[in-house]
C-alpha cells in the first residue's frame, strides 16, 4: 500500500504544481520587462529539480512499481493507464514544453514562446489531472476492497 500512496501523493502534489504553473507562474512571464526576463526565468530553472522535475520522477517510478506491488482491488488495467499518463507528460515535457523554455533562455523574452507555452502546458495539466482522477478512484477501490 506504501508504494500506491507514494504515487497519490506525488500525483497529487504535482498536480497543484501544474495548476499553479499554469493560471499563475507562466502567464506572468509576459509580465515580466524584456531586460529583466533573463534572470527571472533563469531563477525559475534553477527551482525545477527540487521542486518539479524531483516529484514527476518520483510520481512515474513509484507507479511503475505498482505493477508489481499493488492494493487489493487495484486492477493491473488503472496501473497501466497511470503510467501511460505519466509517460505522455514527460513525452510532452521532452518534446514541446523543454525546448521552449530551452528558447527562451537563448533567445530571451519573446511573447510569442510565451504564449505558446501557456496554451502547450494545458496538455500537461489536463493529463495531471486525469491522473489525480484515476489515482483517487483507485484509491476508493482498494478501501473498498478492505475486508
């Protein structure tokens, strides 16, 4: 069951984070003045490991164990659709949002790679969000299943 809550609390918590990147931190990259740009989202990618890129890893690697080790009443089907969701936000970190923040820290402030950002980022937070969903019927299903 540890591993199981592991992974509810990773998703979960990444999830916040998600959201809170998503209505808060990255529209107000356009807020940001040109000049001061730079160091403002050179701050921001130094927070990423810890804060970010840390719990994600966690979230994905804690769920790959549930296909080993997981609660009663968990079918293997819910492991393998938490999975693929967290495979999809690292596909989608990897391929879209990574190489625009890449952009923007060679390029400096560009409201149009902000922008892009912004609207590519949904992907991410629908998908975190689904996972949560999912994790959180998963989690009725093994209370249930508790004789």
């Amino acid at each position: 069951m540890w591993v199981f809550l592991v992974t509810l609390a990773f998703t979960l918590y990444m999830t916040g984070m998600i959201w809170s990147m998503q209505i808060f931190e990255y529209p107000l990259f356009a807020l940001v003045g040109r000049n001061e740009f730079p160091s403002y989202h050179a701050a921001h990618n130094r927070s990423l490991p810890f804060f970010v890129i840390l719990p994600s890893v966690l979230a994905f690697g804690s769920a790959v164990v549930l296909f080993w080790i997981r609660p009663a009443g968990i079918p293997l089907w819910s492991v393998v659709l938490v999975v693929a969701l967290d495979l999809a936000i690292l596909v989608s970190t990897a391929v879209w949002q990574a190489p625009l923040h890449a952009r923007l820290d060679r390029e400096g402030f560009s409201a149009r790679v902000i922008s892009i950002l912004v609207q590519s980022n949904w992907i991410r937070t629908i998908l975190w969000t689904i996972n949560t969903l999912l994790l959180l019927r998963m989690t009725a299903m093994a209370l249930f299943a508790v004789k």
